[in-house]
C-alpha cells in the first residue's frame, strides 16, 4: 500500500504556534499531506546533530513518504534559543534563525537533493500576533 505525501514539517514544539500553523497549512491546503516533525528549537537540533533524531525523522519522511518539499520553520522568541531576551535585538534575533535555517537546509539538500527546503520564520509579536513569512 502505497502513503506518500507532497511535505514535511519541521516545526518547534512551541505550543504558541499551534493555531498559527494549523492556519498556514490550512491556507496552503496541506492538512493530510504532511508530516509533522515536532521538536524544541526546529532545525537547531539538525545542526548540532547532522545525524541526530530529527535529522533521522526527516530521513524516515522521504524515504517512507517519498516527502518532495521540506518545510523548515523557525520562530522568534524560542526558547530553546533563549527567547528574544537571548539576543542584543530582534534583527541579530533573525539573522541566527537564518543562519541555522541555512545551515539545516544544506545538511538536509546534502542527503536529499531530489527535495526541495522551504524556509520559514514565524514571527512573534508582543502582542501575541504571530506573522509567518517564507524567507
Ligand atoms: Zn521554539
């Protein structure tokens, strides 16, 4: 029996993000055609571990899946980068998620070059907001 579907998700457990996302994919019309890689931080784990367990989730997505688009996003404010208080301002903020999404989108294009990785930042807004942007 054959399961595939189109995505992946890499995501932060951050449960702030729940609605935001489930909104993104719903607008992309992805719900049901996606996996879920839920983890503290989102592709931080990947670069401090190339092949570490989620690198091996996203492994497992394209080899059971035959996943074709990565979805990789990071947030501002996440704690397992310290929050926004970890950072001198909130343009350094982004500019270590783009380093990092940069970075895990190498490794993951090293082992998956048939796939293609998108880039995503949720922004976390004071006022609870959250805007979620390709980068
Ligand atoms: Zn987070």
């Amino acid at each position: 029996m054959s399961h595939n579907c189109t995505h992946a998700l890499i995501r932060c457990m951050d449960f702030r993000l729940q609605k935001a996302i489930d909104q993104w994919l719903a607008d992309k019309n992805l719900p049901g055609d996606c996996d879920m890689i839920s983890v503290a931080g989102a592709g931080k784990d990947i670069v401090a571990n190339p092949d570490g367990f989620v690198a091996t989730q996203v492994d497992l997505s394209c080899k059971l899946h035959e996943t074709k688009i990565i979805l990789l996003m990071h947030h501002t404010d996440c704690g397992a980068y310290g929050g926004h208080t970890a950072f001198p301002s909130l343009e350094d903020e982004r500019a270590q998620h783009l380093g990092d999404m940069a970075k895990t989108e190498e490794i993951i294009k090293s082992k998956h070059p048939e796939v293609e990785v998108k880039k995503i930042l949720a922004v976390m807004n004071d006022d609870g907001s959250i805007i979620v942007e390709e980068v």
